[in-house]
C-alpha cells in the first residue's frame, strides 16, 4: 500500500507512512503487483459482503417469525377488509349469489392467509440463492474485473454509491415509521 501526497493536483511524494501533521488527499490503492495486498484486499471484500448479507437475511428472517408469531392480527385484518366487501355486496348481490359470495371469501380468506406464510418462506430461500449467487459473481468480477475507463468507472461506483445510500435510508426511515406505529413488520423493512 502506497500513500501519494497530492500538491495542486501533481503527486510529488511518494512513500510507505503517510506525513504525520499535514492533511492526506488523495487515493490509497492497492499494490496489485503483491499477491498479498491483493489478497488481503478481496478477503476483506468479500468479508464486508458477507457481513452485509448476514445482517439483511437476520433481519428478513426475523421479519418471518414477527409476521409468522402475529399471523392472527393479519387474519383478523384480511376477514374485517372481507367483511367489509361482504357487506357492501349484500347491498348490491340478491340473496342466493349473497349468501354464496360470503361462504366462497370466507373459505379463501382461511385457505390463502397460511399459504402467504409459505410463499414468503420460499421467496426469502429464493432471495438467499440469488444472494450466494451475487457474491460469487461478486468474487469473479474481483478476480478479474471488466476493462473500463475510470471515468465510466468512478460514474459507476458513485450510482451505486448513492443508489446505495437512497435505498437504505428509505427503508432504515420507513422501519423507523413502522416501529413508531408499533408495526411488528419494521425489521422486513429496515432490510
């Protein structure tokens, strides 16, 4: 690892420690020739990824045991929203197509509400495989990355960067609003 003193935008000094009282500009980069930085430096990638995906899967997985742990609130929510229907069609629905709409909601509202439970599951097994996927992708690309300009490059990481930092604090402030609102669903959405 070298560090370069930038003055006016020319590199004048180059050396191993960085100066001790003046302020550091400019970029750290990796000695790509050393197998050892470089190696040092996808391990710590990939670390940091893993880490990420570790905290994203709790955070889903405790969002499943919330939603599966408060299944009778979303039950009694989903048979009032059915009732509610129920109700505005005896208004509208003569009496046999009535009391047939009513038995036909009811049925599905108890079939379909445990059957979302096992959809979510598997879409969570799905979102972990495209995950292992991503970082095996991931450590392909490190190996060897995609000949770039840096221009397109730095354009690229600074759209990720900021696409990145979007997503994450809509969703850190929409589980802060669920958590205020004593939403047991906030953890799925912090993620």
């Amino acid at each position: 690892v070298t560090f370069r003193r930038e003055n006016d935008g020319e590199a004048d000094q180059e050396s191993v420690t960085p100066p001790r009282k003046q302020r550091m500009r400019g970029r750290l980069e990796v000695d790509r020739g050393s197998s050892i930085s470089w190696t040092l430096a996808f391990v710590l990638a990939l670390l940091c990824i893993g880490i990420l995906v570790g905290f994203v899967g709790f955070l889903i997985s405790l969002g499943l045991v919330n939603f599966r742990d408060n299944l009778k609130y979303f039950e009694t929510g989903i048979k009032e929203a059915a009732q509610y229907f129920i109700d505005a069609a005896k208004r509208i629905l003569p009496a046999e197509a009535y009391e047939t709409f009513q038995t036909k909601v009811q049925e599905y509202v108890s079939q379909a509400l445990p059957g979302l439970l096992s959809a979510i599951t598997s879409e969570f097994q799905s979102f972990a495989w495209q995950g292992i996927l991503f970082l095996l992708y991931l450590g392909f690309w490190l190996s060897e990355p995609l000949p770039v300009k840096e221009e397109v490059s730095d354009l690229f990481k600074s759209y990720i960067m900021l696409k990145t930092l979007v997503c994450v604090l809509f969703g850190c402030l929409m589980g802060l609003l669920l958590m205020a609102l004593d939403n047991p669903l906030w953890p799925l959405m912090i993620c």
